[in-house]
C-alpha cells in the first residue's frame, strides 16, 4: 500500500490518468459508431463527385476542357470552388447560350442534387470557397441598418442604391438583384462572378456579408414613402418622368388654356355685335 501511495505522488501520475481516460473514451467511440456508417459516407461522396463528373463531362467540358484545364471559349474552373458552381448554374448562367461582353441570367436547366453533384466534382480538382451553410446568410433584423451602410458604401455604385442593378462600361452590366435568393448574394461576394471584384472573408466579414443580404431583403417590401418608386433609378428615371409625363401635362394645359381664352373671346365679340346690331 505504501509503495502504491508513492506512486499516485508521482508527478507523472496525472498525465498517466489522462491518457488512459482519453484512451477509454475513444474505444467506447469506436464501438457504438458503426463502421458501416463512414464507408457509406465516403461512398456517397465519391458517388457524387463522379456523378458531377459525368454531367460536367456532357454539359460544360466542350467551353471549360475536359479537365476543367480551361479553353479559348471558357476559364480554368480549378480553384474556383463550388461556392462559384452553384451560383453560375443555380442562376441559370452556366452553360452560357453564347458569348459576349457579360453571361446573363437566365431560367436554370438543372436540379439542385445535379447542381450539387457538379459542385462537388469542381472542389474536388482544386478546392476554393464553398457553398455557405444557411446560417451565414439568414436574415437577421438588427443588422440591417448596418448592412444598408455597407450596402451603400461598398456595391451601390454599381447596382444602385436599391439593388436595381446598373450599366458598366463596353456593353457590361450590374445585374438587378432585388429577385435573387439570400445564398446566391453571398457567393456572388465570395467569387465575384464576372465583372464583380471578389469580396473573401478577409475583405467583408461572414458578419459583415450576413448583414448586407439582411439589408438588401429588408429593402425588397420597404414603401416608397416619396411617393411612386419609379423603379427605384434614382434621378435618371425621374428626370424623364419630369421631361416626358411632366413637359406633356404643361404643355396640355398650355393648349387647353388658349383653346378656352380664345373661345370666350370669340363669344364675347359675338356678343357686341348682336348688340350692336339690336341697337
């Protein structure tokens, strides 16, 4: 008993404990997680990544390689992640119908397990930004006075200060994004699709890209409290309002004025005359 009480006194003894309770749990782990369960997973994951491969093979290799190595007609797509292959096919982007100075939206051809097989097969090549979790993108109502903020700072040059979207330079544009989903603005910040600059994590905050979708779906049922929104163009469309509906209703009354001041004259003179002739 004495030799085994200089042994707990030992300075060793707690790390030996440790080590032995780590052990412990990791076999009682180990024995009620069934190793069917992991292979399955990995199976799953491998299935899915070559089911991305085949459709990658028939829809996008023609433009982007076989290898996703890129071509004349399409980019390298190694490294993009598949944060960047959700957005450009969700959106109906990807496959292109033609090329010109921007891809645009359009009607999407894929399913969403297909658009995530594709994803997975492309982050597989080279990783890169992946698809966010839901969390990162829900709404959250306190920060959207700080995501107009940003909003207004950072991307309203472009799409316009209600998201509207707005034109850029040799025949390129800013897309409207007042319809576009909550998990489709946050990758288009964190791949920066076509003329758009890429904004990492390191750039805006995941806080800070939360807060500006949290704006942006604010804005989308805010009232127009000035009166009609006029598409929310700001000055462009209402100066043409002014110069068109305005300028017609002036000019309107201008005629309705002088069509009426002439007549009243016309029936006064009229007048003179009968009486004069009476007399």
């Amino acid at each position: 008993m004495k030799s085994l009480s200089t042994r707990r006194r030992h300075p060793l003894a707690a790390f030996v404990v440790l080590a032995l309770g780590l052990a412990f749990a990791g076999a009682l782990f180990a024995a009620f997680v069934s190793p069917s369960a992991s292979a399955d997973t990995g199976e799953s994951a491998a299935q899915q990544i070559a089911n991305g491969k085949a459709l990658y093979t028939s829809s996008c290799s023609s433009c982007h390689g076989k290898a996703a190595e890129g071509t004349n007609l399409g980019p390298s797509l190694i490294g993009v992640g598949s944060a960047s292959v959700d957005f450009q096919v969700s959106t109906g982007r990807m496959p292109a119908k033609q090329l010109g100075a921007q891809v645009e939206a359009k009607p999407n051809i894929f399913s969403t397990q297909q658009i995530q097989d594709m994803a997975a097969f492309i982050q597989s090549l080279g990783g890169g930004p992946q698809i966010p979790a839901p969390n990162e993108f829900a709404f959250d109502q306190n920060a959207v006075a700080l995501g107009g903020q940003l909003f207004r700072q950072t991307c309203s040059q472009c799409h316009n200060f209600a998201g509207q979207g707005g034109a850029l330079t040799d025949g390129k544009f800013a897309p409207k994004i007042t319809g576009t989903t909550p998990q489709q603005i946050y990758e288009a910040m964190l791949t920066g699709p076509q003329n758009m600059p890429v904004f990492n994590d390191k750039v805006i905050p995941p806080a800070e890209k939360k807060a500006i979708i949290s704006y942006l779906i604010s804005s989308r049922n805010e009232p127009n409290y000035g009166g009609a929104g006029l598409g929310r163009l700001g000055p462009v469309s209402e100066g043409l309002f002014i110069w068109t509906i305005g300028l017609i209703a002036l000019l309107l009354c201008a005629v309705w004025i002088a069509a009426h001041t002439t007549k009243a004259s016309a029936q006064k003179v009229a007048k003179a005359a009968a009486g004069k002739a009476g007399k």
